[in-house]
C-alpha cells in the first residue's frame, strides 16, 4: 500500500511495483465454465493497451464521459481503471446518449446506439475472444487493442480531485473519494495485504464494485470474481473457496 495513491490507476501502479507476478484478478463464468486469472502485471498491461486506445485512437481526453455498459467481468475491471489512466469519466451503466465513448456488451447494443460518439463492443466470450460478425457501427475491442501500446503515459495529467465514477443511483465520485472509499471498505471487510476476497456480486453500483476490485487492490489484496456463482450449489462453493485460498466472501 502507499499511502500518496489517489486514483485507482495509483493503487494499480502500486501493486505493479510490489509484486507484478501476484494473481490479482480470478474470473469465473459458471454459465460456460470459464476461469481466466490475471496476475499484476498481465491486467496492468491490458489495461495500459486499452488506455492507448482510448488517448491515441479515440481521443478521449480527462472529463470526457464514458457509458461503460457491461457487466461484472475482468473486462469491465481493464476498462474502469484504463478510464482511470485517462482521466475519462466511467459511468457505470450510464445513459449513451449523453456519453462522448460507449462500451458495450452483446445484451446491450441497442442502448450503446444511442451514443453519437465512438462505439466499442466486447463479444465476453471466453478469452476475450471476437464478435463472430461485428455489429454495424462498433469498434471490436478484441480487434483493436492487440496491437496498442504495453505502457502508457497520459498526455495530460489526472486530476485526482476530478470526477472519476459515476454510479447508476447518480451519485458521482473523484479518484480520491473512490480510493478512499475502497480502504475504507477494506478496513471494514478486514482485508489485509494478500487477501484473497471471492465476490459474486453484480456490478450495479458501489458495493459491487468495492468487493469485485476496488477494496482488494486498495490494501494489496486479489480478488476470485464469480457474478454466476449463484448457479453451483454449497459444496461446489465451498470447493472453489479452498482451491483458490479464499479468505473473504461477498455475496
């Protein structure tokens, strides 16, 4: 942990800088039996292509909005904390149309229709695999970002003290109150370095979110997210729980 961190981007340089091999994020889908586990440095670095893409090829800028419409996946994760990189404004679950940047599921298209800016769609399927035919008018995430840069510098600097999340109950949060608030949660969860927390809450607002990433990251902790763990019954949960050392739940 390092006390000067101010945005989420802060907390990921944090972790990238004690230890880049720690697993960091576990995806679980138990509708299609995907397990995908990211260490450190495997999600920094797609999160350092993905802030490429959105400064280099969609110009996105600090304080311009993104309508992230996706669900809880280590996906959405790359994407919070590359808006973070940024400076961009992630608004969780938000209105398109009032958005300058969409990312879209495959269940959500039509609502990303609505934005008059770049549109970019994620297939979710295992691997981050492609769209097997892309939607007319989307940029295919798993197209683009292969070929983007694996560091990234802003061109402007963040401001920590500047709109960073945005929450489907409207309330709107600084890269500052969202690190604050994700230690705080941590303290409160009792999560300590090397925690390892499984969460199969949904990512529609803060708690969601808190336990699925934030709160983990924050005190150097990982996190085994299972939005559809609900579909195993208690033996199986509790197989999973001692196969990946779990030592906090969520649900």
């Amino acid at each position: 942990m390092n006390a000067s961190d101010r945005t989420p981007a802060d907390l990921l340089r944090t972790a990238l800088s004690a230890d880049p091999a720690r697993p960091l994020l576990t995806y679980y889908d138990d509708a299609t039996g995907e397990r995908v586990e990211l260490s450190v440095a495997t999600f920094a670095n797609w999160v350092a292509k993905t802030a490429n893409l959105l400064q280099d090829e969609f110009s996105a800028e600090p304080g311009d909005r993104l309508a992230l419409l996706l669900p809880a996946h280590w996906q959405t994760a790359v994407w919070l904390l590359a808006c973070s990189s940024v400076g961009v404004v992630a608004d969780l679950g938000g209105d398109a149309a009032r958005a300058d940047l969409v990312v879209t599921g495959p269940d959500t298209l039509e609502a990303a229709r609505g934005c008059s800016g770049e549109r970019v769609a994620l297939s979710l399927r295992p691997m981050g695999g492609r769209f097997p035919q892309l939607p007319e008018g989307f940029a295919d995430y798993a197209v683009e970002v292969p070929g983007q840069g694996d560091h990234f510098a802003p061109y402007a600097p963040v401001d920590a003290d500047a709109a960073s999340l945005a929450l489907p109950d409207g309330g709107e949060l600084t890269g500052a109150q969202v690190v604050e608030r994700a230690r705080a949660d941590a303290a409160a969860r009792g999560l300590e370095p090397g925690a390892r927390l499984l969460s199969a809450l949904p990512w529609d607002g803060w708690d969601g979110l808190s336990a699925g990433l934030l709160a983990p990251l924050a005190v150097g902790g990982s996190v085994v997210l299972a939005p559809r763990a609900g579909q195993l019954d208690a033996a199986a949960r509790r197989q999973r729980a001692e196969d990946e050392r779990v030592t906090h739940t969520a649900d």
